[in-house]
C-alpha cells in the first residue's frame, strides 16, 4: 500500500534514490552544515558599511596616516569579533536540541536483537517497533499486529493510520500502538524524511525586513558620504590647502560621518535580544530573526498543540434521555461527573463506560512519581476514552480481564468504526463497537441531531454500541447487530489564557490566522473560542497549501510568522519571514528550517519575541538618529566652516576624536536600552516603511543643524574674541552629540536604573572630552588649546541646548498616540 506521502514525493526517481542511498553511509538527515571562520568573517565584512570603512583605512594607509588606519582597524575588527561569535552561538544553541530526536533503534542483525543508534540503521537492516518508538527509516512491514502510526509530522494527518504486513512505514513517523517488524528500504537523504529535508533546502532564507533595510541605508549613506567628503576636498583644495592635508580631512570625515558603530551596535542589540530571549525559552537560530519579530504583521498558527493543549479529553456523555459532563486533568482516571440533564446517575451510564474500556486499545500508566501526571500508551484518543470511563467509576484492567477480548475488527478509515468481540461471564458473547455516528447509528435516531450539534460545537463525536449474541456470528455480521447505547464527545482542550494571548496579539497589530488540517467545523469552533474570525481559519490545509497561503500574504505585503512542528511544516517554516518551531513537540526537520525555536512548545513565548524584536528595531533607530545627527553636523560644520572664515573647522584627529566618543559606548549603550512603555500596545510599522522613515529623517537631519549651528557659534565667537576658537568648537560638537543620546533613551517607567548603562556611557565620554583640552598630551595629539573656566562653562551651556530641545519636543510627541518603532 502506497503511503499518501510517496504521491507527493515520487518525483526523486528510483534511480536517483537508489544513487543517494549507495552514497550515504549512515542514516542521518545532515542539516546544512554551519559556515567556516572564512566565510562567517567575509559575510560580517560584506556589510556596506564596512565596505566604506574597508575603503578609508586603504586610503590612511596610502598616505601613511598609521594613527587613523589603527583607529579605523579596530572599529572593523570589533564589528567582525562580534558578528562571529553570536553567529557560532546560535549553531550551539541549535546543536543541544538536536539531543531531542530519537537516539536509537532495536535491530536485527545475523539473527541477533541489538539497540543500535538510529543512524547506524542501513538499507537490509530488520527493525522492531512497539508504542513511542519513531521509525527510524523507512521500512517494508512484514509483520504488524494491531500496529497504527502517527504520521502527523510528515503528512499532517493528525488521527493515526493503521498498517498491516505489506505497507510501509515511513522514517520520522511514531507508533502509537500495537508493534510490527520490518525490513529497511531507504535511510538518510533517500528516505521520506531526507525528500522533504531536500525541499526545505530548495527554499532559500529570505532576508529579513531589518537587513533589507539595512542594505539600503548602508548604501545610501556610503555614497552621500564619500560624495560630501570629496566636496570638502575640494572647497578646501580651491581655498588654497595642502593636498595632502585635505585628503585626510576627507577620510576623517568620512570615517565620522559613517555610522561605522551600526553593525556592531545592531549585533549586540540582537545578541542581547537572543540572550534575553533564551532565558524565556525562545532559542534564535538566525541572529537578525530577533528583530524579524518586530515586524510582523501576520501569525499563521497550527490548532492542536498549540492554540489548544493537544491531549484529547472526553468533555460529554450523551445518553438517549441523559447528558452527563465530564471532567478530569490530562489521562488521569479521576475526575468530576456531573448530569447537566435526565435523570441523576442512569445505569446505561455504567453500561457506556464499560464499552469504552472493551473496545480500546489505550493503556493508562500511572506517574512515576508522587504529584506527576498520568501517562498513556496508544491512540491518544482511546486513552482518553479509557481516562473517562476511570472517572465515571468504571476501572480499566478488571474490566478487561472480566470480558476477555476474543476477536476484532480493527479501526479502518474507509468503514470508520472498530467493533470487538469478548466472553461474556455470564455466558454467550458481548461485541462492543465505536465509530463515526453516521456509521454506527440507523438513520433517524436522535443522537444523530446531538452528534451534530456537538460536532458543530468544536467536539469530535463518536457513537458506542454493543449487542449480546449466545453464539459468535461471523464478523460480517456484527455492525448490523450493534445497538446504540450513546455519545462521546472529545475536545482538545484550550491552552490556559490563548483568548487573553491573542487579545494582545490583535491590540499589537497582529493579525492572527488559524490554518490546520482538521474539520472545518472544529476549526471554527475552536476558533470562536479563542478570538479568531472565521475568516481567518484555513481548515483542511494540506502542507502544500501552506507554501500557497504564505506567498499570498507575503505578495499582499505581510510580514508572515508561521508555527510548526512537522517535517510536513518545514518547507513553509522557510518560506516564512519569520519560522517558528517548537522544541519539545517538534521534529529535527523543522527545527532545523525555522528561525526561532520554542523550548517550551508555548504561543506565548511568541509574544515575548515580538516585543523584544519592537525593542531593539526602536533601539536602533535611537542610534541612527543619535549618530547620524552627529555625522551630518560635522559635515555641515566642515563644509559652512570655510565661509565663515573657519578654513578648517577640526583637524582629522579631533574628527576621529569626536567620533570615536560618541559612536563607542553611548552608540552600545542606546542598542541596549529598555523597551518603551505599552511597546505592544501600538500597531507594527508598515512592512515598506524605511528604516529613516515615519519622520526620522526628517528628526536627524534637524538635530544635525541645530548641532552644526551652535558649534559654528562658538567657532565664530571664539575668532571673533581672539580664543582657541577651533578647541571651543570641538568641545560644543562633542558635549552636544552626548546631550542627545541622552535625550533619545528609551522612556520604559521614568526610573534611572533602566539606564544606568547609558549615564555611564556619556559620563566617561564627557569626562574624555574634557581630557582632550586638559591633558597636556592628549592636547598635543588632537591639536587643542587650553581653555578658561568661563569657556568651559559657556561651551557645557550651548552643547545642552540640542539634548534640552529634543526632550521637550519628545513630550509633546509622545502626548499624541504613536505607533512602534
């Protein structure tokens, strides 16, 4: 028998298999194997800006400047250690929840039963199954005694499938009940699991929203840059200034203008987002997926597992004339009963749940430990078939052991029912049977009305009858002789606070989608209960359909999250902008093509993400609008200067100087500030919205003139007055720059503690201002003057002005509503 898997799969000929499998030598679905040290630096140093950088270092060497070739070869090699090593932790971080997956496989080799680890298993290996096991390869069943599979994570199927001797069972698949034998037919890159590992390795990561931002500004600002710093070239050329002397005001400038501190800043951001994040249980696989989360603007998730707890619960018993509910913790056998209608306790009740423990399969174990939770071995759904008789008083194994089971027609997707025959003690025979209720109900019977009203309610519905015979008639038989005793209705139950989750989704901006495969009416039902709209569930989905929906919400302009745990989600966890695995539940396959790893399987830890990803795309737009308003003042300062009788407003070391100060440890300090208050309580940007956008351009570039303008102020008074004016100058452009990382800090509770990092950045970088004009041989190295009390004070007063303009401005903003980010 064909698995439906294969149809989907068949394309990768027999040939090309069998080619593969020769050249595989273990079983093992090898996930890509990380980049070298080579090629991790050569992506850090791909980054436009440092392409900039890397420019103007060549330039310092050629004309043997080997102080700014120092400086600007420690920015770069500070930006590249950084990116490296959080990219290596990521790998680590990935590599300790591979111990997750299934470890070994009983095999029989010459004879002889061993437990080999799973990727030793080769093409002819015989492997034994029994419940919990997951198929290690895929195999040719010989033998199979009761033996049903959970395909979910390859086909996602979420009820499981019988086999018999003769079908296959494929790699990645679990048992969940009876056990079988087999022989293996194809292991690694050849078996079920590999062909779908093949096709999430055809989907290409897409950049994420912050890079493709990035890219853009990095390029932008590296051309206006380049081309600004040759206009001062030039203006200082055609005035009459050395050539040489000129050229390195231009690098000088060049070096300043540029943002060169972004890389290591948006690195360190994320990597503390990423730190942050794995202390709440979200493991980043790609670093710049931390701030992806910021974006989104669309959640796709699955129903069972994730909106709901993923253990079946038998919620009501339907009686003809009684409705009894049901209720009980996980597969625990203790619970509460109570009659919602008909009579108090009627004895069919009893009768019922003894039929649910005949015709079932499920074992109830008891927890290991004093406090656990119960366990089961079986269908989940027999097992809490079997939970629910336990709390209507009926105990599982005397039960059995009174009516010994005789024979069986086992569970078939195409009759839809399971019947089984037992001793009657009392002499004669007892068959019991559960299935689908338009199967196993005569037409016109009123539980069919209740089945679907149930049915429409969210539950899943089966009818229980049974009938007595002296003697066993033959199978064929038996359906037509079972009388209706009842109704069972499952449920798999809503995950604690899910509507209260996906409320602060929606008030975020998120959308929030349902796509699963089951019943549409369950999907709706389950829907309702948590906030979802109708129209945002996507019901029988098969994996295919995934790809479909994600590109159309993508064409439409969505940045899309997506959930998963199968092998079956893992192409679409790639093409999603932003995939999300789950640790626990989930399969190597998927984990290995999302982007964020859920260590506790919960949707809240989502949310969790999303704010931190707000957070440190705010933070980085607080750097550029700190940093950028500081390099577009010095170009402005060098290019006024000049007509203002200034003919060099700052030498190159006092360039560097200033640059070096502002861009260091504030520039690190503001990509590590809080979150702003109600963070989540604002819609996400616009997914096209430029990173300069939403009126931050327009903020740095007048921040950068009111800059420029009081540091040409006191440039000018100081010739004017026959004072150091070119060291008053340096000192209001330095002082000023710090005044506005202060003003732009995050606005989390108004406490001081939230930016201890930042006040100590911006002390010790004024305190090194000041040294530059105190310190007699910092002096000689930057080229200042010593300067009056008066002066000092003067240039303190004019540099607070921007940071004291800024913070005024930023309450009156912020007293209008705001989006975040």
């Amino acid at each position: 028998m064909q698995r439906p898997l294969d149809t989907r799969l068949e394309g990768l000929s027999t040939v090309e298999a069998r080619r593969r499998q020769a050249s595989c030598g273990r079983n093992e679905v090898t996930p890509p194997r990380p980049p070298g040290l080579v090629r991790r630096v050569a992506g850090q140093l791909s980054d436009p800006l440092i392409i900039v950088l890397l420019a103007a270092m060549a330039v310092t060497v050629l004309l043997a400047d080997t102080t700014d070739t120092i400086v600007i070869g420690l920015v770069i090699a500070l930006n590249t250690t950084v990116g490296v090593i959080q990219q290596v932790r990521a790998d680590h971080a990935v590599a300790a929840l591979r111990q997750l997956a299934a470890p070994t496989a009983r095999v029989v080799r010459d004879g002889r039963l061993s437990q080999l680890p799973a990727a030793e298993v080769v093409p002819g290996d015989v492997v034994r199954l029994a419940g919990g096991d997951i198929v290690p390869a895929d195999l040719r069943l010989d033998r199979a005694d009761r033996f049903s599979l959970d395909e979910a994570a390859l086909t996602g199927e979420s009820v499981p499938v019988p086999h018999e001797a003769g079908d296959d069972a494929l790699a990645g698949t679990v048992v969940v009940a009876g056990t079988a034998q087999g022989e293996v037919t194809a292991t690694g890159p050849a078996s079920a699991l590999g062909r779908i590992a093949a096709l999430v390795a055809g989907q290409p990561r897409r950049r994420t929203p912050l890079q493709r931002r990035l890219v853009g500004l990095g390029r932008a600002l590296g051309i206006a840059c380049v081309a600004l710093s040759v206009v001062v070239l030039a203006v200082g050329v055609l005035r009459g200034q050395p050539w040489a002397e000129m050229v390195l005001v231009a690098v000088s400038l060049t070096v300043a203008a540029v943002p060169e501190s972004l890389p290591a800043v948006v690195t360190i951001a994320l990597a503390l987002g990423a730190y942050r994040m794995a202390r709440r249980a979200a493991i980043v696989r790609q670093l710049p997926a931390v701030e992806t989360l910021g974006s989104v603007t669309l959640l796709a998730t699955d129903k069972t597992g994730t909106l709901t707890t993923g253990t079946m619960t038998c919620d009501r018993v339907v009686l003809p004339d009684t409705v009894v509910a049901v209720s009980g913790n996980g597969y625990a056998p203790t619970g509460t009963v109570s009659v919602l209608h008909g009579a108090s306790r009627p004895a069919q009740l009893d009768r019922l749940a003894r039929d649910l423990v005949l015709c079932n399969d499920a074992e109830l174990r008891p927890p290991e430990a004093a406090g656990g939770d119960w366990g089961a071995v079986g269908d989940p759904m027999e097992a809490a078939l079997a939970a629910a008789a336990g709390r209507l008083g009926v105990a599982v194994e005397p039960v059995r052991d009174r009516f010994r089971r005789v024979a069986e027609i086992g569970f078939d997707t195409a009759t839809r029912r399971m019947i089984t025959a037992h001793d009657d003690p009392d002499g004669g025979y007892l068959l019991v049977g559960k299935g689908a209720p338009e199967v196993l109900l005569p037409p016109g019977d009123p539980l069919l009305d209740r089945a679907d009203r149930l049915t429409r309610g969210g539950y899943r519905v089966l009818a229980v009858g049974d009938a007595h015979c002296d003697t066993l008639p033959g199978e064929d038989r038996w359906p037509g002789l079972l009388a209706p005793r009842g109704l069972v209705a499952l449920t798999d139950p809503i995950r604690p606070g899910m509507p209260e989750l996906l409320d602060r989704f929606h008030r975020a901006g998120i959308e929030v989608v349902m796509v699963t495969g089951d019943h549409p009416a369950t999907a709706r039902a389950v829907a309702r209960q948590v906030g979802i709209a109708d129209d945002a569930v996507h019901a029988r989905s098969v994996p295919e359909a995934k790809m479909d929906l994600i590109a159309g919400w993508q064409a439409a302009g969505q940045i899309v999250a997506m959930t998963g745990d199968g092998v079956n989600d893992a192409p679409a966890l790639r093409r999603a902008d932003i995939g999300v695995a789950m640790g626990r539940g989930g399969t190597e396959v998927a984990r290995q093509a999302a982007d964020l790893v859920l260590a506790d399987d919960e949707l809240a830890t989502v949310g969790v993400a999303v704010e931190e990803g707000r957070r440190i795309y705010a933070n980085i737009r607080r750097f550029l609008r700190y940093a950028l308003s500081g390099g577009l003042a010095e170009i402005l300062v060098m290019l006024a200067g000049p007509a203002l009788g200034l003919a060099v407003p700052l030498l190159p070391a006092q360039i560097l100087w200033v640059n070096m100060l502002t861009h260091g440890l504030p520039g690190v300090a503001l990509g590590a500030e809080p979150p702003d208050r109600d963070l989540l309580d604002a819609p996400p940007r616009p997914p096209g919205e430029a990173i300069l956008g939403a009126g931050l351009g327009w903020r740095v570039g007048l921040t950068g003139t009111l800059i420029a303008l009081l540091s040409l102020a006191a440039g000018g008074w100081g010739a004017a007055t026959g004072r150091p004016w070119q060291t008053l100058l340096f000192l209001v452009l330095g002082f000023a720059q710090l005044g506005v990382a202060l003003a732009v800090r995050a606005r989390p509770s108004g406490r001081d503690e939230d930016h201890r990092a930042l006040y100590a950045a911006v002390a010790s970088s004024a305190i090194l201002q000041l040294a530059a004009v105190t310190v007699p041989a910092l002096r000689e190295l930057l080229g200042t003057s010593p300067v009056s009390g008066i002066e000092l004070v003067g240039c303190l007063l004019l540099g607070a002005v921007p940071g004291l303009a800024l913070t005024v401005a930023g309450r009156l903003r912020r007293a209008r509503p705001a989006r975040a980010g």
